[in-house]
C-alpha cells in the first residue's frame, strides 16, 4: 500500500523555469551521476513526454527504495518498478523515490517520494 506520496513538480517547474529564464545554466541541472545514467539506461521505465531540457524520447524514471535496516546514508537500491512489489515482501516497508533521467543530456529530477508498506497501519485492530 502506497502512502504519503510527496510530489516535487513544483520544484521542478521552478527549476526548468530558472533555467529558461538563464538564472540556471544547462550544465547546472544536467549533471546526472553515471550510476543514476547506468541506472536509467539498463532499469529505468521509458517516459512517454520527451526530456524537458533537450527534448530527446530519451527520458526514464528510475526507482530507489530504502529499508528501514540500512541507513540513508549509505544509498537505496535501484530497482525497476516491476519489481518494487518484490522489494516490500523481502524488506518489509519501503521508502521510495523516483527520480527522471535523461540520459543523453543528463538531466535528472526528483518526482516523487513515497512510503511503500508491508500492510495498512489503519487496518490493524487494537486489542
């Protein structure tokens, strides 16, 4: 069960604003990590809209998960979304965030975070 979803368009529309308004240069939010392109490129959901910044069909979104065992700290696991359900039955509540790429200009973007839980806290009954 998915909550808490946070979705980061906004910032997204700002930041793609400050760059066509040049307050922002390409180069600034076009600086994807290689394992974020790795990522997008063998694991990554095809988008169907093209890349905001170079307009090429070469946007994906790329899935990270978090367990609760493994600090923040140390990164999440990039997973395709086809197996996200598999991810929550071997670890139990999940911390979600995908993340678009573009992986010939590079552009990257946060798009949403989520919780992904094992079971409905609302459901449970009190005893």
């Amino acid at each position: 069960m998915r909550k808490g979803r946070i979705d980061y368009r906004m910032q997204r529309r700002a930041t793609l604003g400050a760059v066509a308004a040049g307050r922002r240069s390409r180069e600034d939010v076009c600086d994807a990590h290689p394992d974020l392109l790795r990522a997008g490129t063998h694991i990554g959901t095809p988008v169907a809209e093209s890349c905001p910044v170079c307009d090429a069909d070469e946007l994906r979104h790329v899935h990270y998960v978090f367990d609760g065992r493994t600090p923040k700290s140390q990164g999440g696991r990039a997973v395709p979304r086809e197996n996200l359900t598999r991810q929550q039955e071997r670890y139990g509540d999940l911390d979600v965030y995908t993340v678009e790429v573009c992986v010939l200009c590079h552009w990257h973007h946060l798009v949403e975070s989520f919780l992904l839980l094992a079971r409905d806290p609302d459901s449970a009954t009190s005893g």
